[in-house]
C-alpha cells in the first residue's frame, strides 16, 4: 500500500510541475470552451491508459458551471465488479479568460496536504458544435478521452473522433474502450 501512494504522489508532484507553456509542437486545442454548454454527463467512450483509471470498466464525468466560473467535477468509474469509484475536483483556466485548457484538480489527502501542486493538463482538443462529443487531452499525448453525451456512439462518429486524435498525434492503438454492460455481465459471472 504504502508502494501505492508513493508512486501516486510522484506522479501528482510530476503532474503539478508540469509546463502549460507555449510549444509549436503541442496539440491543437479549440480556441473556447462554452463552459454552459459543455456542463452536464460525458461518458468516457474511451482513453489512453492512466494508472488511477486501472479498474475502470465505465467511466463518466459530470461538469457543473459554478458560481465564480471554475468548473465542479464528478468523475465516476465502475469497476468489474460493479462498484462506483468516484472523485472530486475542480477545474480552472491555466490562463484567465481562456476555457480551452484547465488545470483540475482533485480533493484528495495529497491536495490538501500541498494545495495547487496536484493538478492535471486538461486540454479541450475538440467539440463537436452541438456539444455532444469531445475530445480532451494533456500536451504530453499521454492522455487522451473519447466523450459523449451517450455511452455508444455509431461507427461514423466513432471513426470521426479516432481521425481526430490521430491527427493531434495521439496514438489511438493503445486506447482502452468502455466495456458494454454484456461484457461486464460476462466479467461477473
């Protein structure tokens, strides 16, 4: 257990160190977020590997504009075995006035211990114009998310969000998608 937190502190010491600074080389992302709009339920369709999403079978996220204009998060992640694994945060612009790159940042023992060192990159790299898919990434392309608003989505929709993690350079080979309910009934039994 105590292996556990140490690579996890690591990492969120490394994540907190890293750069938003401008680099030709990082991803595209779009140039404004309507936050309004983009509040609500995003199911993950799917992701690059994290070491905190390992057991996630299912994933959402639920975003609520708040008052002062950061962003309430919800991420929820369903394991095989059926349980709700949930986290809280919040996320804020890196650069005041511009929504298409937060910083998020989670209510945990290690954020509280040290405020403002654990946080993610959490870069809006697309949305499509009706706000009902997404892709969000970090600029190492360590991390990508394939979102809906719905937990399926259809063949061409889905080749649509693959072209255009590929085309930010994401390597979408190694992405892990949402397990269907049958496959987690199958994984239960």
């Amino acid at each position: 257990m105590k292996r556990l937190f140490l690579v996890l502190f690591a990492g969120l010491v490394l994540a907190g160190c890293a750069s938003s600074g401008v680099d030709p080389l990082a991803p595209k992302t779009v140039n404004s977020v309507n936050l309004k709009k983009y509040q609500g339920t995003w199911y993950e369709l799917a992701r690059l590997p994290m070491y905190f999403q390992r057991n996630c079978a299912q994933s959402e996220a639920r975003y609520t504009l708040k008052p002062d204009g950061n962003v309430a998060v919800l991420n929820r992640c369903l394991t095989p075995d059926w349980q709700w694994e949930e986290a809280r945060g919040t996320a804020y612009p890196q650069v005041q006035g511009k929504t298409d790159k937060l910083w998020v940042e989670f209510d945990n023992w290690f954020s509280r211990l040290i405020p403002g060192v654990a946080k993610g990159e959490y870069w809006v790299l697309y949305v499509s114009d009706d706000y009902k898919t997404a892709i969000v990434g970090d600029p190492s392309r360590k991390y990508l998310w394939l979102l809906s608003r719905t937990p399926k989505v259809n063949g061409v929709v889905r080749e649509e969000l693959l072209s255009k993690a590929r085309q930010q350079g994401y390597d979408t080979t190694r992405l892990i998608w949402r397990a269907t309910d049958t496959q987690m009934a199958k994984t239960s039994n």
